[in-house]
C-alpha cells in the first residue's frame, strides 16, 4: 500500500511516517519548509495552497489512502483552503482520506463534546477547522475526520511550554481544559483508521480533562522540577477569546480502536 502523509514534517505527521515505514508501507510524505527526517520516506515539496499542485501530486503518486494534517494556525489558506484541496485531490484518485481535526472547533462547555456534535467556533483558527471539516465532507463522505486535542510526547511543543512557564518565562492558563494525547498513540489510532470503513467525525484524545496549568504541574512531578515556579493567569486576563473547557468524549474511539489511548496523567507518571 501506498501512503501519502500532507504534512510529514509536523510532529504528528512525522510519527506516522515513522509507524507506517516500520509497518513495511510505502510513504510518500509532503513538506513545505522543514525538510521531512523520518528515513525510509519520499519526500515531497507541496505548497497545499496551490490546488493545481496538489492535484497534480496525488495524480503521479496514485495513494491508496492519504493522512491530511496541513495546518497554520493564524493561516485561514493552509488550515482551511489547503484541507479541502487535499481532499478533492484525494476523491479524484479513490484515496482512503483521514483529516486530521481539531478540538478548537468547539465553542466550551463543562459537558464532553460527542464526536457528531456540530461544530461551534468562537475564533479565527477554530473557523478554519470548521471550514475545512464540511469541505472534506463535501469532497468526500467517507472520509474520517479525526477530532484531536493538545498532543504530546518527545519533543512536544506543548511539553516544551510547560517547562517555560515552570521556569518563568511564560503563564500557562487555568481556563483552558484540554484532552491531551501521546502522539504515538494517535499516530497509531490514524493508521489502525486507514483500513477501516469508519466515516465522519471520531473524537480521538485522552480521557484526562486538565488545564494547561494543571499539565505543568505533572510536568514538574514528571521531570523533576520546583512547580512554585510555576507562573499562570487565565486566557481572559490575556486578553484572549478562546473556548475555555473543551472535553472530547473518546468512547467511540476506544471501543473501535486496538490501540489505547493514554491519559496525561499516566503519560507523566514519574
């Protein structure tokens, strides 16, 4: 089989180059600045904003199934636009297509969002999730849109803000609940969706639901670190308007999945 992975040199996209060449696939992974370093893959330049190029890529590739994971986070164009050229490309030429989504989609409630909730942005990026999920859908209904939340492990950025804030150069917020996950698992619950038949939005996160100040404290439990440095204030006093609690409900996924998916807390069990 071959695999095609839009986005290879992202930390996500990458570790599923890297479980799927040790799967014995060929992948072809895209990148656009940041050259892909994962050995064993084809490397391709692709600017997802340009449809022409897109189109012409997956043409002479020919995928079986394509992993789509293009996103900017200020960049309406590569989050929204270049989704929907992936995706058209990928119906073009019968790909298997899992997109990769976003919690962001999500206004905030204290209830867990079921995966066929609707989304609900309230900023710009989550806009763009949406934007991107009904035009995958559109170009093609048998496609699983993998709704995901803050991912971490080795090299996490999201790890790598926690240690800045415990050294106080940063606050991390106490508004914002997030479901996060190991990228291994979720790279490994990506590819396990690739054979499958599933269809449409699947929650795939952790089932812990902490702020991104309690993530440092297991961070500094984790590592070894004073948490009296800890530094936080809230996304309100920064000045922010970003969905506050936002809990996905992973059930479906993990009665469906061979893979578990590991909680934050477990993940940074010292």
């Amino acid at each position: 089989m071959t695999l095609l992975v839009v986005g290879a040199s992202g930390f996500l996209g990458a570790e599923v180059c890297r479980q799927a060449v040790a799967a014995g696939q060929r992948v072809v992974g895209t990148y656009h600045s940041a050259a892909v370093a994962v050995p064993g893959v084809a490397a391709r330049r692709l600017d997802v904003t340009d449809r022409a190029a897109v189109r012409a890529l997956l043409a002479e590739v020919r995928p079986d199934a394509v992993v789509s994971t293009p996103y900017r986070y200020d960049d309406w164009t590569v989050t929204a636009d270049g989704a929907a050229h992936v995706a058209y490309a990928s119906a073009e030429v019968g790909a298997r297509l899992v997109h990769l989504s976003s919690d962001a989609l999500h206004a905030g409630r204290p209830e867990p969002y079921r995966d066929d909730d609707v989304p609900s942005p309230i900023f710009p990026y989550g806009a763009a999730k949406a934007a991107a999920e009904t035009a995958v859908r559109a170009a093609d209904p048998g496609a699983v849109l993998v709704r995901t939340s803050l991912i971490v492990g080795e090299g996490s950025k999201q790890i790598q803000l926690c240690r800045d804030a415990l050294a106080g150069r940063m606050s991390l917020f106490t508004d914002e609940v997030r479901c996060p996950v190991d990228v291994t698992d979720l790279a490994a619950a990506v590819l396990e969706l690739v054979p499958s038949d599933y269809a449409g939005p699947l929650n795939v996160a952790g089932p812990d639901g902490v702020s991104r100040a309690e993530m440092g404290l297991l961070v500094a439990r984790r590592f070894g670190l004073d948490p009296a440095g800890l530094k936080t204030t809230t996304s309100a006093a920064a000045g922010l308007h970003r969905p506050a609690e936002v809990r996905l409900d992973s059930a479906r996924a993990a009665g469906l999945l061979r893979t578990r998916l590991r909680g934050i807390t477990e993940l940074l069990a010292a």
